[in-house]
C-alpha cells in the first residue's frame, strides 16, 4: 500500500481475518459489530505506512515509535480496559458479553498517562540487576514473562511483537 493510498477492501478483509483468528486463538474477542471493526481495521492499516507500525486508530501516535510502544496494537491498556469497562478503549478488543451480545460496547476514560506522566515514569524507573542465569523478559501486552536470554518473537500469550517485550529482571 503506496503511503497515500487508502487500504483496499482485501486488504482490510485479509486483516479482520487474522486478528479475529489471532484474538481466538489468544481468548480474545473482536467486536461483534463487523462494519464498525473493519472501520478500526482500516485506521490499523492507514497508520502502517504513516507510522511504520500499526499504532492504536483511537489515539494520537506521535510517529516516535519508543513514545508509541504503549499504543501499537494490541496496545499495553488492552487487558485493563476489558476487565474494567468489556471492552478496549478503540473498541476493537471485547468481553465475551459484548461479544455474544449481552452487553454493548461504551465509550471508556483514557487510561494512558499524560507525556509528561510518562516521561516521569520512564525517568523514575530503576534498572535492577539479578543475579538470575537468564534475563527475564515481560510483554507489555498481557504481561507474559519468560526467562530466556531474548524475548521470543511473538508473545505466546496475545501474539504481540517482541518489540513488545521489556527486560524485566
């Protein structure tokens, strides 16, 4: 896709099939609302070449892509927005109830911190060093962790990307 180029109806299809089958997989659900889910898909895939990743459609990516790590989807508030409210803050993500359609998707706070509250965080956080054989390495996502002298290439939990993966000990 040229970066000016809006995402093709396949190209769209192709994706809504593996993420929904990605998010199965990992005991995820997509929202049941199918023309509203391509709709977020679409952002995913706009975002691609703008970014060069797929950042969050609901969020303002900065196009920093350590800024971004948090937001790239699946994005690291995932996991907190559906246990608390069913669903994830774009949507895209949902509880098995919004999924059956016992409940409907609402519009949730933003759990991500402020830049400033993340720039605080990132200058507060300490480097601990064990004395583990292995290093121990966390996925951002779902919180995954393993010791292992490299974080795997796909999360074996939510599939996210090793880039997703934060030394962890």
């Amino acid at each position: 896709m040229a970066n000016n180029a809006s995402p093709t109806k396949e190209q769209i299809d192709l994706l809504y099939i593996r993420l929904k089958s990605d998010a199965k997989a990992a005991g995820y659900h997509l929202n049941p609302d199918v023309e509203f889910t391509k709709e977020l898909i679409k952002g995913l895939l706009v975002n691609e070449p703008r970014y060069g990743y797929q950042a969050c459609p609901c969020r303002l990516a900065s196009g920093n892509k350590a800024a971004d790590m948090d937001i790239i989807c699946p994005c690291d508030y995932r996991d907190a927005d559906i246990n608390q409210y069913g669903n994830c803050y774009c949507a895209l993500y949902v509880s098995r109830s919004i999924a059956e359609g016992k409940k409907q998707a609402e519009s949730i706070p933003e759990r991500r911190p402020s830049n400033e509250q993340r720039s605080i965080a990132t200058k507060d956080a300490k480097t601990t060093i064990s004395e583990l054989p292995l290093p121990v390495y966390r996925c951002t996502v779902c919180g995954y962790l393993c010791a292992r002298n490299e974080p795997p290439e796909v999360c074996p939990i939510c599939k996210a990307k090793k880039e997703r993966f934060q030394r962890f000990m």
